[in-house]
C-alpha cells in the first residue's frame, strides 16, 4: 500500500492499520488520485467518514 502510495506523491506520509484495514495518508495528492493508485495496486479503496472528536468543557479533553 505504502509504494502504491508512494507512486502518485513520494513525499506523503502513510500510516497503515492491517487489523482495521484502513491507511492513513498525509500529503498533496488528491482522494482521486489515490484511490486509483491504491486499485492499480489491488487494494480497492474509498476515503472513510470523517470523524470528529467533542472535546469536554470540564476538566480537559477526555473521560469526564
């Protein structure tokens, strides 16, 4: 995944999570781009949902 990556932007950063199957990419290429990169290389991929994380107003950002 990282060289199919690699391909379309040398530069970017990739993170890969086998257990979840998912790849966190950081860099200047477009979803387009990568998504096809990633399916030349037989990894069919599509961008997952945004996450947002709420952050508390008490006592710091989490558990509370």
């Amino acid at each position: 995944m990282t060289r199919a990556v690699k391909s379309v932007d040398p530069e970017a950063r990739v993170q890969v999570d086998l257990g979840s199957r998912r790849v966190r990419i950081e860099g200047q290429s477009t979803v387009d781009q990568l998504t096809r990169a990633l399916a030349a290389a037989g990894y069919p991929a599509a961008p997952a949902e945004p996450q947002t994380l709420a952050a508390s107003t008490k006592g710091g950002c989490c558990c509370h």
